[in-house]
C-alpha cells in the first residue's frame, strides 16, 4: 500500500466526508481495526477474504490509491432513507435571495412608507424610525435564515456520517466483529445526530418563513453560505475614530436633532441671565444633597423669574445631554461587540481551516497506510464537521453585529448584543403608522 500525498480542501463535501461515505462499499470494511471474530463465523471470514484482496487490488488500480477509489465508490452508496425528511425545501430553479435583493423586496412591500408626504418634523422623524427598523429587521432576518440553512447543512453531513458509522456497525456485528453492546452505542449516536438534524430542520425552516413573509414573497432560494467576515483594514466601522461617528450619528439621528433644536430655541428665548441664574441655583441643590436625610430639598422658583419657556428649556436640554451620553455608549459598546465578533470568526476561520486542513490530509495518508482505523477517520471527520458549527456561529454573530452597528450609525435604537431580529419588539416599530 503507497502513503499518497493529497490536497487538502475545506469544503462542504470534502475528501474526509468522501472517505466516510465509501466506507459502506463492499470489501472496504475489513481495513478497520477489529478483534478476531469468533468461531461460529469463521468460514464466513474465510470466504471474506478474497473480498478483502480484491479491495486491495481495486486500490492498487488508482493512481491516488484510496482516495480516487472513495470517489468512484461514492456514487454507489444509497443515501439513508431515513435522512430526506424536512420541512425545509427550496425549489433550486428560483432566484437567489441576495442581502440587497430582500431589501428591495421589503421596500417594494412597504413602498407606502415612501410616498408618505410629511408635513412636519415629528412625521418625518417617525417615517424614517419606521424605515431603519424595517431594514434592520430584514437584513437580521437575511443574516439568520442564511445561517440556519448553512448549520442545517452542516448537521446534515453530521448525519450522514452517523449513519455511515451505523451501517459500518451492523456490519461488523453480524459477522461477529463486535458485540451488541457496541452496536446499541453507535446506534445511539445515530439517533441523536437524527434528532439534532430534526431540531435544525425546524430552525431552517421557521427562519425562512420569517424572511419571507418579513419580504411578502415566496419565490426566493436561499444562499448556502454566509460571506466570510469583511477583513479589518475594509471595516470602515472600526477605522473611523470614535468621536467622529458619535459626532455623525447624532447629526442624522432624526430625534437628536428635533431635541437638540427645540432646547437652542427655548434657551434663546429664555436668554442667558435667566440661566445662569438657573444654574446657580442648581449647584446649591446638589451641593446640599450630602445632607438628606429625611427629606429631599426643592428648588426655590421664587428666587428665579420661572416661567414655561426656562422650563422647557431645562427639561430639552437634559434630554438632550442623556441622549448623547446614551448615543456614546451605545456606539461604544456596538464597537466593541463588533470588533469581538469580527476577531472571532476571523481567528476561526484561518486557524480551524489551517489546523483541520493539515489533520484531515494527515489522516488520510495514513487511513490509506492502514496506520488508523476507519473509527478513527470517521471520529476525525465528526470533529471537522463539528469545527464547521463553529465557523458558521461566529460568522452569523459578526454580520449581526455589523448590521447593528449600521443601522446605529444611521441613527437607529441599539437593543444591545444578542437581540433576536425575529421577535414582536424588533418587529413592530416598523408596523407603526400602517
């Protein structure tokens, strides 16, 4: 047997998985590592061993040994029945629903939003509240019916490698390889990768449902994959220096600025004698506040020409100055959850690929030198698939975090990391006004 120099891929249907899927062709299974079998199927065994040499033989015929004979072998191996349930099914001939697609979609849908014709600044404030949130909402959306089709691919293989792993045992238990307690754990593991695949079906499923009824439109496919994350020096989000986008947020943040006009106007009324008076004031209120006890002290308006103009324009510029600091916290912290999510799923993605790339080329050269067993292969296939989960989280985790940091930029409420795009709260700011 030749130890064979392959290329390693990280693809949904990579060499490891090919190898897995093979290993239900006849006469390949006497290569895993097993105990003796016993007497009563010895004569069985002895007949299996032409079977083994002409494996062997077919292996030879290869130029890449295993590896071009897995691929060969694939096409013969029938898919378990058991595994095309689901609820989630897409027809492959419709178009594919891009991120800029949905939102055109959800525009066309809620076109009313823009025709409206508003006639003060309080209605245009609330046309463009509605629009952020429409679009926020449909881009999470897009970010988590795509992301829970690639995990339910991904569990998919998972499955199909348990169920290779199940076919290989009730093998190996009939001629006497194993025992039945062995059987029952594989058998085991089979029926929870089923119930995981059940679990992510559903997930799929719901998560598309959302979208499209979120866009009105059911003619939609979607993409298998999300994007790999923006690399960092093309993440403008995280280049532009924090007080330049607090300063550009509030400038077209919709309420900031109705707020912000409203307190300079009662304030040019109100005039700066009357609130340098008001300030003084203030400073003694807080000053005493060390010395509460039972009762909170008041202002005194009697020292102060009080009137509805200064009171307007103390309670605009409070709300005002809580706006920023709220403003600057909120981009503070969507920075940083972004700057996490996109060094996470970046760290993932080029240390797993390069780390799993390296062990699955590894383990198929000596797979094919007979230096593992097919335990060990599909053990190894398992923990790739299962790297795969992580790579598709992180990348789900960081579009949301840049959805929500661009919809914060452009003057949107920030619900914090984590928020669910689906729920009744995200959705129904956008249902306001219809």
């Amino acid at each position: 047997m030749r130890l064979i120099k392959i290329r390693s891929a990280w693809t949904p249907l990579g060499p490891l998985l090919l190898s897995i899927s093979a290993l239900l062709a006849p006469g390949l299974f006497s290569m895993a590592h097993s105990q003796p079998a016993n007497a009563s199927v010895r004569a069985t065994q002895a007949a299996d061993g032409q079977t083994w040499r002409n494996a062997n033989n077919e292996v030879g015929r290869y130029a890449r040994g295993h590896i071009d004979l897995l691929k060969a072998e694939r096409g013969r191996i029938e898919r378990d029945p058991n595994l095309t349930f689901g609820a989630f099914k897409e027809d492959a001939a419709a178009p594919e629903l891009s991120e800029q697609a949905a939102r055109k979609a959800v525009l066309t849908l809620h076109a009313d939003l823009l025709s409206t014709q508003a006639i003060s600044s309080v209605e245009n404030y609330t046309r463009d509240t509605q629009l952020l949130s429409l679009l926020q909402t449909t881009q999470k959306l897009w970010i988590e019916a795509v992301s829970a089709k690639e995990q339910l691919n991904i569990q998919l293989r998972l499955t199909e490698a348990a169920s290779v792993s199940l076919e290989l045992a009730k093998r190996m238990e009939k001629v006497g390889n194993w025992g039945r307690n062995r059987l029952v754990e594989v058998e085991i593991s089979y029926q929870s990768a089923r119930n995981q695949l059940l679990l992510a079906d559903q997930a799929a499923f719901n998560s598309r449902q959302t979208l499209l009824k979120q866009l009105g439109s059911e003619q939609w496919r979607l993409p298998d994959a999300l994007p790999k994350p923006i690399s960092q020096s093309g993440l403008s989000e995280l280049l532009i220096p924090l007080d330049q986008q607090q300063a550009e947020r509030l400038a077209r943040h919709p309420q900031y600025s109705l707020i912000e006009k409203e307190a300079q106007y009662y304030e040019k009324i109100v005039g700066p004698v009357m609130l340098d008076q008001w300030r003084q004031q203030l400073d003694q209120l807080i000053d005493a506040s060390t010395s509460w006890t039972s009762a909170i002290p008041t202002l005194d308006r009697t020292k102060i020409l009080w009137n509805h103009d200064l009171d307007k324009a103390i309670k605009t510029r409070a709300e005002a100055l809580r706006m920023r600091i709220q403003s600057k916290s909120d981009l503070l912290q969507a920075r940083e959850h972004l700057r996490a999510t996109h060094t996470q799923a970046s760290d993932i993605l080029s240390t797993l690929q390069k780390l799993y790339g390296s062990a699955e080329e590894e383990a198929l050269m000596r797979y094919n030198g007979m230096f593992i067993s097919t335990w060990e292969l599909i053990a190894k296939a398992q923990a790739k698939m299962q790297a795969e989960f992580a790579v598709a989280q992180a990348k789900r985790s960081f579009w949301l975090a840049l959805a929500d940091m661009r919809a914060l930029l452009a003057g949107a409420p920030y619900a914090g990391p984590g928020s669910n795009a689906g729920s009744p709260d995200s959705n129904s700011s956008s249902s306001k006004g219809h």
